[in-house]
C-alpha cells in the first residue's frame, strides 16, 4: 500500500482533526498521517513507525505553500494538515504525485543501470 492510499482509507474512517495524530480527548478525529496510521493498524509512536514503514515521508521536498523551503515529506503534511487547512483527500493527492515521481526516479535508475 502506498502511503497516498493509507491516508484516502483512513480518512474514510474518521473526520478530520489537527494537532494530534488522533483528536483527544476521545480520539474522534485524525489528522492525514493519523489517518493513514489507522488504516495500517500503527498505534504506538505513529509518526516514527509511519516513517519505517513509508519511505515517502523521509524524503525531502520543496513545500508546496512555503516558497524555497525545503523539508521532509512528514513535516509538509503536518503543516497542510495543521496549518494550510488542506483536506486529507489534497494531501493524498499531493503525497501520491511524490510517490509517481519517486518511481519515474527508480525506473529511470534500473534502465540505466540495465542499458551497461
């Protein structure tokens, strides 16, 4: 499952939150990686298992709201989640264009490697 996905299946589940993984006190709501933590079944230290997981979020980006800033995938989708009012559906759609090009990247890289 890619992480995109994670976070579609997730949302389907509860409403959307912000400042924690899962809204508290009664844990009604998530955010987009608490979401996609639901949806794999990660429940103890979300944010660090979710990175072992999904390679994506370790990867750095330019952010999509903060022209010039550089950072990692995770950061940027706490601060759309949190700070930019992005639906979990955006970030999804964001995260999985991420995810194609990372796999253009490797396809790439097997060709060339191939091609010798």
């Amino acid at each position: 499952m890619l992480f995109s996905e994670a976070i579609r299946l997730g949302s389907m589940l509860k409403p959307q939150g912000k400042g924690l993984l899962s809204s508290f006190p009664d844990h009604a709501k998530t955010c987009a990686m608490g979401a996609a933590a639901e949806a794999v079944g990660v429940t103890e230290c979300a944010h660090y298992s979710l990175g072992n997981i999904f390679p994506v979020l370790k990867e750095e980006i330019s952010h999509p709201e903060q022209e010039g800033i550089k950072c990692k995938v995770s950061w940027a989708i706490w601060q759309l989640n949190d700070m930019y009012d992005w639906s979990r559906e955006r970030i999804a759609d964001w995260v999985e264009e991420i995810e194609r090009d990372t796999a253009r990247r490797r396809e790439s890289v097997n060709e060339a490697v191939e091609s010798k």
